[in-house]
C-alpha cells in the first residue's frame, strides 16, 4: 500500500512541476531595480525596491503550515503535494523594472508582466512522541530556477485532553533560498495554531484551524555587475564605488524585518486521503498586503 501511495505521488509530482523549465520568465535580475546612490541607507530608493521585492519572493515561497494544530501522532507519517497561488505587487515599480531593463527575465525576451506566483509544494510530516513532529518542505517558483527548502518543528500543547476544546500548537521553521546568483534569503518563523476535529460518520473528518506567526527574513544580494557584457577597462571599470561597474543592495537584517501572518484553513480527511485548503494573508511593509490561496492533496500513512 505505502509503495502505491509513493509511485502515485510521484507521477502526481512529474505532471505538476512545471516541464518548461527549459525557459525561465520569472527568473529576475536584480539590476532592474536601479543602482543604488547611498548603498548603506535604507531611505535610498533603490534599497527599498530591493527590499520590497525579496520579502513579496520570499513570502511566496516560505513554508506554510499546512496542517492543523493537532500533530500525527508518534506513529503518523504524512506525505502531501500542495499547489499556491499569490497575487503580487505587479504594478509596483521593484517588479517592473527600470526603462530598458525590466526586473523578470521573461519581460526582457518579449513576454507579459507576471500578475501571481505559482509554488508547487512538497511537505512531508512524521509523528514523534509527546505530541511533537518534524517536516520538511520544498517550494518551486513555476517557470523559474528559484525554490526554497524548509524545515519545521511543531509541539501542541493541547491535543486530546478535553474533546470539544481546540487543540493549540505552536510551529517554528526556517527555509533558505536556492537557485539565483544574485539574492540570498535565510527565513525564520514562528506560528501559533489552533483547531478543532469534526467527525462526520466515522469515516470523514473536518478539522477547521487558524493561527497567526511572524516571519523573519534575512536578505543579501551579491556583487551585481552593470556591465555585464562588454567591459573594456577591467582595471577600473570593475573595482565597484561610484564610478566602477559592481555594487551590492544594502542587507536587509532579519531582526528589522519581520511580517505577521494570519493562516485560515480546512481540512478533510476520508479513510487515509487528506484534502486541505489554506488562505494566507500577510501583513508587508511594501504598498500592498500580501494574500496567497493553497490546495493541498495527502496520504496520512
């Protein structure tokens, strides 16, 4: 049975994950967001464009608890595919770009603007005693070569004391960024959860959950060069400061920069198929809040 279980997640994922990885429209190039002139003041618009578009990415991508509060038991094992949605800040100037050079790959070749994000999901959660479990995730930014891995760890502190009253947890997990050259992303966050089961005729279970966290999020960007193709002085041109062709955003410091989230969420349960829904909504420093819908299909084994 387990063996079945995996062979169909498996072909679930092949199909999901976008195959048109060959070409990468959401890639992004840091150098759209203009070059900074103060690189060491946060008030620098070109700063704040950087640090505006690594926190709408990085909330995008960091993981999501998709699950309720209750945890799996010391024995549970739970393997899921999740699909999100987020709408970002599109009209925003840190994703357009600058005149000529526009921040998302697939602009500069031609295409349309990107309007959401899409991250196919993995999450995997195994029991462990005393109400507690571990999880690993993995994000996928579609049509791009950016994704996130994360771990997490959960301990509810009321889980089956008392029937009708709402099992509460609390979750804590940190994910970093992979797949560009140019931006570094280290996150941190930390949730409380609450959630209540429903049995519906003993074989189907509706357990409705929310929770509020704060995310953490630790930003860099790497050496950027401005002239990336042709450069005819490399004695001078590449030395960086005012007048040489390599710069760097200001870092983004995780202890300045942090963001509440507040998670709803449903989940059903028949036999040992899980079907979830999960709606986020993030709270930003940028000109727009942040929302992101996920849909979540497992095997609790």
């Amino acid at each position: 049975m387990r063996l079945a279980q995996v062979l169909i997640l498996t072909a679930v994922t092949l199909v999901a994950v976008p195959i048109s990885a060959l070409a990468n429209p959401y890639d992004i190039s840091l150098r759209g967001l203009g070059r900074p002139l103060d690189p060491n003041s946060e008030d620098d618009m070109a700063n704040r464009r950087f640090r505006f578009l690594a926190n709408e990415l990085t909330m995008a991508l960091a993981p999501r608890p998709l699950a309720p509060a209750e945890t799996l038991g010391m024995d549970g094992f739970d393997v899921s595919l999740a699909s999100t949605v987020t709408p970002i800040s599109s009209q925003s100037r840190y994703w357009r770009g600058q005149a000529g050079t526009p921040v998302f790959e697939g602009v500069a070749l031609g295409g349309g603007m990107p309007q959401v994000f899409w991250t196919p999901t993995a999450h995997i959660r195994k029991g462990l005693p005393m109400s507690m479990e571990i999880g690993i995730t993995g994000s996928y930014l579609a049509w791009s070569e950016m994704f996130m891995l994360g771990v997490e760890y959960k301990i509810c502190w009321q889980e089956a004391f008392w029937r009708w009253a709402p099992a509460l947890a609390t979750r804590l997990a940190f994910s970093r960024l992979f797949g560009t050259s140019e931006l570094s992303v280290i996150a941190g966050e930390a949730d409380v959860l609450a959630s209540l089961p429903i049995g519906l005729g003993g074989m189907i279970q509706i357990t409705p959950y929310l929770g509020y966290g704060q995310l953490f999020a630790h930003v860099d960007s790497m050496v950027i060069d401005e002239t990336p193709f042709e450069v005819t002085d490399t004695q001078n041109d590449q030395k960086g400061g005012s007048s040489g062709s390599l710069y760097r955003f200001k870092t983004v410091e995780w202890q300045n920069n942090a963001h509440g989230r507040l998670v709803l969420g449903a989940r059903l349960i028949v036999a040992f198929v899980e079907v979830l829904f999960e709606f986020n909504y993030m709270f930003m420093d940028g000109p727009n809040n942040l929302t992101s819908y996920t849909g979540k299909i497992g095997f609790d084994v």
